[in-house]
C-alpha cells in the first residue's frame, strides 16, 4: 500500500503529538480497522519554541489536516466514541460536512496519526529556523538520504502544501479504504516538502530500512531489534529518523534548558565510538546530530538575550516616563522645597512640615507644643 499524507494551510497555532494514553483511545477494539483521526484542538496548542531573534508567528502547514479530521470527528455518533470529542459541532449544515470531511480521510493505524502529529510539531519548529539551523539539518538530511540510497532506499515527495496534501490523503482513503503516514516521513530542511519511503510494506523498503535501523540505532541510543526480526517497526522507525534529524524520540523539538545536556552526553557518546571503532556513518550522523544541536542552542541563547534587552529597554523606558512626567517632577520639587525650608528652619521635623503641605496634618499647637519642648530637639545652631 501506497505510504503518504500531509501539510495543511495556516489555520492555527501550536502542536504536539497526544500521549500514548489519549492516542490509544483512538483504537477500535484492536480490530486493525481504519479509524478517524483522534486529535483534539486542545491537544494541538503547545507553546512554539522561539528559535530567532524576534520570530513572526508561524503555525504549522498540517493544521489544516488536523482541524478538518477533528471536525469530521465531532459528526461520529456519540455513543461508543470517545468522550473528548463530543460537542465539536453542532447543527445540520455543520454534521453534513464533518460527515464528509469523516468519510474522505481515515487513518490506517495509531502509529499514522502520532506521525502526523509529530511532524505537525516540528514543521512549526523548522520555519521558524535560523539560516545555520537550516544548514545543519540540510547536512543531516543529506547524509541520510545518501545511506538510503545506498541501502536501496527510496523516497516519494510531497509539497508541504495543505491543499496538496488533503487531496492526497483523501485519494488514498478512496483507494485503499484509509491513509497512512509511513515510518520514516520526515520534513525537508527548507520546511518545503515532505519525504515519504516509497513503497513502505514492499520487502525492500523493510529490508533497507533495518539495515540502516541496525547501523545507527546503537549509536543513537536506541534500543536493538529482536532477534529473528523482519520489518522496524513504525515507532523504532520513526524514533531513528526523529533522532537523525535533531528532534527527541518523541518527535518534539529539545527544550533549550535541556540541549547543554543533550550536546554534552553526544560528544562523550562520539568520542567513544571513534575510539571503539565506529563506522563512517556513525560518526557522520553523531556529527550531523550535533551540529544541529549547537544550532538550536545558539538560536536560543541569542533569542533570549535579545527578550532580555527588550525587558531590559522596557523597564528602563518605564522609570524614565515616571521620572519625566511633569506631575511627578512638580512633586518632587515641591517636597525638596519643604525638605529644604524645614532644615533650614531648623525648628520643626521635616516630616510635619511635609504633612502640612498634603494638607494631611492641621497646624496644631499642641503637636507644634510638644515639639518645641522635646528635651531631645535641637535648633539649627545647635542650642
């Protein structure tokens, strides 16, 4: 069966992919029968990860194709679905074409949506790039499509296009009764296009695909597969091409707090394999990993000092309009007046005569009294 799917037009913001817990409830009994897709609107806002100086708002190019599957969602009865979607819709016009949008695309399998929300995360991440994060994951991108074609390999491409991929995934379904995200999609460095493994249940796509599995999952840290195996499966798949690319095993980018660690532990990690022996693949793709890494890391730090001089800018701005505003000033003088007149005077606190002046103490002589026969007062001249 033929693998694609994909990117929507901007119409929204945010992504992550749900958790294991709420993707599970996506499943039908474990019948293996094609389901809707399972992402709510609220599992879709997460916070963008700024990775520039001042970044436009960008939203993800899948949104699209999420938003309309949630909707088609909310026209499935609500008996025996699950409960976060009920009321998404209301009204006849409204349950017409979310029936439509429910019938022209089914999901194959769980794995198909956690991917697509996958790649809905990291395509917000990736516009958002730097010119050097852009380089680095060309680097990346490079070096794993050549593997691939050495391993026999081959990818299909499909423009990050919403449109483009609606029409697509709702071909597929008609085709063959549901749409799949194949193990191993991934976005190009550009953010433009989206790689898909041609042919993803052929024997030569399997093949190719563990031989790579088995050259870099060690070195990635990922776990082997079993003995006697004969296909990757789709998580281990995606979890390498996750990791080949720079993003966690989860497919979210890494949180700036975490990437000093991160670089830390792939440099000890490469420094051993060059001394135990590691192959040329890798040792490239510790690099490549790497690379992006300190990339995102650079972006990071800059982006944050650069919210940090506007913070800065902001505040000194604020105490500057304090300090100039004509009322404030006027205040200001007219209390360094009576500060003034009061130490001169010599004769009463510098407190009372400010009072006085707000009008918040009367001129009253028994205060006044027991000022002036304060055995602890002393005039100006010392007597």
């Amino acid at each position: 069966m033929e693998g694609s799917f994909f990117l929507g037009s901007t119409v929204g913001s945010g992504g992550v992919m749900p958790d294991q817990d709420t993707a599970a409830s996506f499943q039908q009994g474990g019948t293996g029968q094609p389901v809707n897709v399972g992402i709510t609107q609220a599992s879709l806002a997460s916070p963008q990860q700024p990775t520039a100086p001042a970044p436009a708002p960008q939203q993800s190019r899948l949104q699209q194709v999420l938003s309309a599957v949630v909707t088609g969602l909310s026209a499935i009865p609500s008996t025996g679905r699950p409960g976060f979607v009920s009321g998404l819709g209301s009204g006849a016009r409204a349950q017409q074409q979310a029936q439509a949008v429910a019938q022209e695309i089914k999901f194959r399998d769980l794995d198909s949506q956690i991917r697509l929300a996958q790649l809905h995360a990291q395509d917000i991440k990736m516009q958002n790039d730097t010119q050097a994060q852009q380089d680095a994951h060309m680097a990346a991108e490079l070096h794993m499509r050549q593997m691939a074609n050495d391993l026999g390999l081959d990818y299909d491409t499909i423009a990050n296009h919403g449109p483009t991929v609606m029409d697509h995934l709702a071909a597929q379904t008609a085709a063959t009764g549901s749409a799949s995200v194949p193990a191993g999609s991934h976005i190009s460095a550009d953010a433009k296009s989206i790689y898909l493994p041609s042919n993803p249940d052929s024997q030569r796509t399997r093949d190719a695909q563990m031989q790579m599995y088995s050259q870099l999952a060690p070195a990635l840290g990922l776990p082997g597969l079993p003995q006697g195996a004969q296909l990757v499966p789709d998580n281990l798949m995606n979890m390498l091409t996750n990791k080949i690319n720079g993003f966690g095993i989860d497919g979210k980018p890494i949180n700036h707090d975490d990437l000093t660690t991160f670089i830390s532990a792939m440099q000890t990690k490469r420094d051993q394999l060059a001394k135990s022996g590691g192959t040329t693949n890798q040792l490239q793709t510790l690099d490549n990993v790497l690379g992006i890494y300190k990339a995102n890391l650079k972006a990071l730090d800059d982006h944050k000092a650069y919210v940090m001089r506007l913070e800065t800018s902001a505040k000194a701005q604020g105490e500057a309009d304090v300090a100039n505003n004509p009322a404030n000033q006027a205040a200001a003088a007219r209390g360094a007046k009576l500060k003034a007149g009061a130490e001169a005077a010599g004769r009463f606190p510098y407190e009372i005569a400010l009072a006085k002046e707000k009008g918040e103490q009367k001129n009253d002589s028994t205060e006044l009294n027991a000022v002036a026969f304060d055995p602890n007062f002393q005039n100006a001249d010392g007597t």
